[in-house]
C-alpha cells in the first residue's frame, strides 16, 4: 500500500512538474483541490496507469482554466450535498445557483474530459 502510494505521489509530482505554466486566473485551486481531484480522478478510471495520472492531470488544469475556484467549490459543494437524503438537504437540492453550478460543472468535466483523451470513468457506460 505505502508503495502504491509513494509511486502515485512520484507520477502526480512528475506530471504536475511537466504541465505548462498555467494563465494567471487558473492558480486560484489550491494544490490540494488540484491532488485531491487527481487522486479521485485516477481511481474513477480505472486505476494507477500513466494515461489516467496523465489525462487527470490535464483535467483539472482545464477546469481551473474555465471556471474559478469559488464557483468549482460552491458547485462540488452543492453536487454532493444534494445526495444526501433528508430534510435539511433541501436548501441544496432546490438551489437555483446550485442546479446552475452543477450543470455547468457536469458540462465543463465532459469538455475537459474530451480534450484530454479519456473516456468514461471505470463503471460507467
């Protein structure tokens, strides 16, 4: 596990080191947003290949270019909250801004994910 780990942390480290230099607007994701989302990314894939660290890499860099990052939060925050069953969710589910964020969202990640050569997420069809 701790092998897997260290060689995850090596080709994300190797990857991000490679990337161009990003415009000026898509630095507002913070390191840990940018790892997190790799991380994510590579296990919906499909697992540790040098395509998936690549193309997850290229996708959040993407992203960050067409989107801020309080709007990325605001609209992960709001996706992920609406799942939740209960009452107190509602706020989330029956969000306008919330609805406009999470399509947009959905939209930008399926341009991205084209631009960067991936197909679906392991699972999906």
């Amino acid at each position: 596990m701790h092998n897997t780990i260290t060689a995850t942390a090596a080709l994300l480290g190797a990857a991000l080191l490679t990337v161009a230099p990003a415009p000026a607007g898509a630095n507002d994701f913070p390191t840990q947003t940018r790892v997190e989302y790799v991380l994510q990314c590579i296990k919906d894939y499909g697992g540790e290949t040098y395509k998936n660290v690549y193309g997850c890499v290229c996708m959040i860099d993407k992203i960050a270019e067409q989107m801020s990052f309080a709007d990325y939060d605001e609209g992960t925050t709001f996706g992920n909250m609406r799942t939740v069953p209960g009452e107190r969710s509602g706020i989330f589910r029956d969000n306008a801004r919330g609805r406009e964020l999470g399509k947009t969202i959905e939209k930008v990640r399926e341009d991205v994910a084209d631009a960067c050569l991936m197909s679906k997420p392991a699972g999906e069809s």
